[in-house]
C-alpha cells in the first residue's frame, strides 16, 4: 500500500510544470546527439577525417560504456550493461523528480546524455563515438555529444557535492 502511494505521488509529481520543463531539456540534450550521430553516420564512414591539428572525426563504435570501458564481445555481458545503464536512467528520473531545481538541472544534462547512448545501445547495439582529440601522437578516449553531457553533469554533481552543504 506504501509503495503505490510513493508511486502515486512519483506519477503526480512527473507532470509537475518545473519537472516538465527538466525533461524537455533533457529531450533537447537527447536530440541534440541524435541529431550529430546521424549526421556523422550518413557523412563518415570508419576512415579517420582530419579536422585539425587537434581533432579528429574518427567513428568507431563502442560495445562498452563511457570511453570503451567493459567492453566485451559477450552478448550475456552487454545486456546486463545495458540493464544496468537503464536501471541508473530510472534512477536518475527519479531523483530528478524529488531534487531541488539546480539538482534538477544536473540530472537533466546527464539524462539526456546517458539516454542518448543507451538509444544507441538499444537500435545498434553499440555506441558510435567519432569525436577524437588528440595532440601530437596523444589520443584522448574518442566519445561522442552524450558523452560531453553526462561528463558535464557528473562533474557539476560532484563540484556541488563538494561546496554546497545541505
């Protein structure tokens, strides 16, 4: 009985305006990265395209999670990630629901990353990255639009966690 009321109220407070708002912005944030994958998928194919001196369009596509991490060619392996990643995105709109409006925003921006990728996991069952910095012969982790988001967002969450005291 404790549960549907928490769910209730859960349901309730999802539609609130300032809620609403939140996931609009998350939605931006999600189409923003559909809208940069797609054109990266119809212009590149997997040959590196020289930007500059320091970047690089490199598509490649990832099996693991943030910057290649766990990747495995184990499908049992890859839908547990993927379980899991939908678990936190669960998670995260819960928490954005009952946050205060800065808190809101943070979960906002790594929602609308994490959603980004895990459409990708879920209609390619794998992530494209294609952004690939590097200088001289020193490659970063090539990632994606979600992935500077939920970048974003986790290092705002934990400077905040860090200087603001509840």
């Amino acid at each position: 009985m404790n549960i549907l009321i928490n769910l209730n109220k859960i349901k309730k407070d999802f539609f609130k305006k300032e809620n609403i708002f939140f996931f609009i912005f998350a939605f931006i944030i999600f189409s923003f990265d559909r809208i940069t994958k797609s054109k990266i998928l119809n212009t590149y194919s997997e040959n590196t395209q020289y930007i500059n001196d320091y970047v690089n369009i490199d598509l490649i596509w990832n099996i693991g999670i943030g910057f290649g991490f766990f990747s495995t060619e184990s499908t049992l392996f890859y839908n547990f990630i993927s379980t899991l990643i939908g678990i936190v995105i669960l998670s995260l709109t819960y928490f954005l629901i009952i946050s205060e409006k800065v808190d809101k925003l943070i979960y906002a921006v790594i929602i609308g990353g994490a959603l980004g990728n895990f459409y990708d996991r879920l209609i390619y069952k794998a992530v494209p990255d294609f952004i690939d910095l590097h200088y001289d012969n020193f490659h970063w982790f090539t990632f994606n639009v979600a992935d500077i988001f939920i970048s974003i967002g986790i290092l705002i969450f934990v400077l905040r966690s860090f200087f603001v005291k509840n």
